[in-house]
C-alpha cells in the first residue's frame, strides 16, 4: 500500500494536456483538436490571463467533452465503413 503522494514531476495540468494529446494521436484526430484548443483559448483568453494557471486547468478539463465528441464522430465513422 502506499502511503504517500509519489510526485513525478508534473503538475496537474500538464498532466491533463498530454492525456488529452495522446488520446487526439491515438484516434488520430489532433489537428482538429488543436483547432478547438486555438479557438476556445481565444474566446476565454481575458479569464486565462486573470486567474492563471487554473482557469488553464479547467479550460483543458472542458475541452476533454469536445475531444470525447471528436472520437465518438471517428469511431462512429470507422463503424459505417
């Protein structure tokens, strides 16, 4: 059992963009996915700039919908394949 937190050097939110990186590689979906990220830092950039690094944090945490929608749109198009 373990009975510490065991650091590996990243944050929370690094964490959370490479997740989000593999799973857009994985299914092969990343320039689309960049472009949501463009897009959406673009609309909240004065909420990034005011509250930091966790506005980042929740602002990845939403895009992770967009990304599940963009693989359900892939896996769905494999399927009709």
């Amino acid at each position: 059992m373990i009975d510490r937190v065991i650091n590996n050097g990243m944050s929370e939110l690094q964490n959370v963009k490479m997740e989000n990186m593999a799973v857009a590689k994985y299914f092969d979906v990343q320039k689309e996915y960049s472009t949501i990220v463009t897009e959406i830092r673009k609309v909240n950039e004065k909420n990034l700039a005011k509250r930091g690094e966790e506005a980042e944090l929740n602002l990845y945490y939403s895009i992770r919908y967009y990304l599940n929608m963009l693989v359900a749109d892939k896996l769905a198009e494999q399927n009709n394949e």
